[in-house]
C-alpha cells in the first residue's frame, strides 16, 4: 500500500468536541501507512475580500496545510441544521483568492458525529455541496454519521464499540481507495517527504 498523510479539519474549536474525539478514534484504526494530521482553523480570522491582497500569514498557512497532504478529512458538527460558522470561514478562506482554491482535486471525505439519531446528515449534506463548488472529488460512500453515545469515545482515541471501530476502518479504507484514484503512488505527500 501507498503511504498516504491525511489531513483533517475538526469544525468545532470547542474544548469538549464530540468530533475532535471522533478524530482522535479515527487516527487508532487509521490503515497501516497512512498519518493523519490536524489542519487547525481556530486562529482564523473573519475573511474578508479586503484581505484578498493580502492574505494573513495564518491564512496562508491553512492553504499550505491543505497543499501538503494527500487528501482532507472534515468532521463535521451539526449547528442549526448546517454547519458551524467557523467552519465555513475555514473554507472561505480555503477558496480564496479567486483562481487558487485549496479543495480543488483534493480528495476530501466528510465525516460527522453527534448526540442525535440522525447524527449529523443535515450539516453534511450542506457541506457537500459546498465542497462540490470547490471540485473536490468526496467520498460518496460510506457515510459517516456516527451517533455519540456516552463512553463511544475515550479521551485518547480508544473506541469502546467493536462495530464502530469496525465502521471507522472501513471508512478510512475507502478514503484511501480514493485518494489512489487521484494521487499517483509517487506523488504522495509520503513520497515526497522520502
């Protein structure tokens, strides 16, 4: 197997995330070779077009996290049937400045978890179609809506229900398959660091 480094974008900067420890548990059953890697968003400021000339050394950074990988892991929360404004603004500036978006041919996976039965479909499906504006090829299927039951999740990754983890494997593996399709084998953000 291609090593692969993939980056990942918790869209929630509150202390107590459900999704960062989502992320956490994905890095335990991550397939051997890949790495996973957060890309943070909480330093970003508000974009404005007014910035568009001069685009903040943070912003700029964000863009080069996304560059440097493989493919993009978002976990998404769900805020008033979409997705949190903070996240949003993250991808506002990943679009930015017109002609350089960052998502364009970027294998990017969508992945989300809550307390609710329906997890978080709504937001997702509004963070697809954003994502579709952007030409990034997304994983179709499986779908990651993950109900966060308590204890699912230990602090430090470890998943606490076999079919999860199981879930969250398979998950990883199909992101895998299509970041292949993509990134050829010697072109990889592995390859290059080698």
């Amino acid at each position: 197997m291609t090593d692969y480094t993939i980056g990942y974008i918790v869209g929630s900067i509150s202390s107590t995330s459900i999704n960062r420890r989502l992320s956490k548990a994905l890095k335990t059953v991550a397939p051997d070779g890949v790495t996973l890697v957060e890309i943070p968003i909480a330093d970003l400021p508000f974009y404005s077009p007014d910035l568009d000339g001069d685009f903040p050394q943070v912003a700029r950074d964000f863009k080069q996290a996304i560059a440097d990988v493989d493919g993009v892991i978002i976990l998404t929360p769900e805020y008033s049937r979409s997705i949190p404004g903070v996240l949003k603004n993250a991808l506002d500036w990943s679009a930015r400045p017109y002609g350089q978006a960052s998502f364009d041919s970027k294998p990017t996976a969508v992945i989300g978890t809550s307390q609710g039965p329906i997890s978080t479909a709504a937001a997702q499906q509004h963070l697809k179609t954003i994502l579709s504006h952007y030409n990034a090829p997304v994983l179709g299927q499986p779908e990651g809506f993950i109900q966060s039951t308590p204890g699912l999740f230990e602090d430090d990754g470890e998943i606490t229900n076999e079919g999860t983890a199981a879930f969250l494997r398979s998950y990883l593996e199909a992101f895998v398959e299509l970041i292949g399709r993509y990134v050829p084998a010697d072109a990889s953000s592995s390859a290059k660091a080698a």
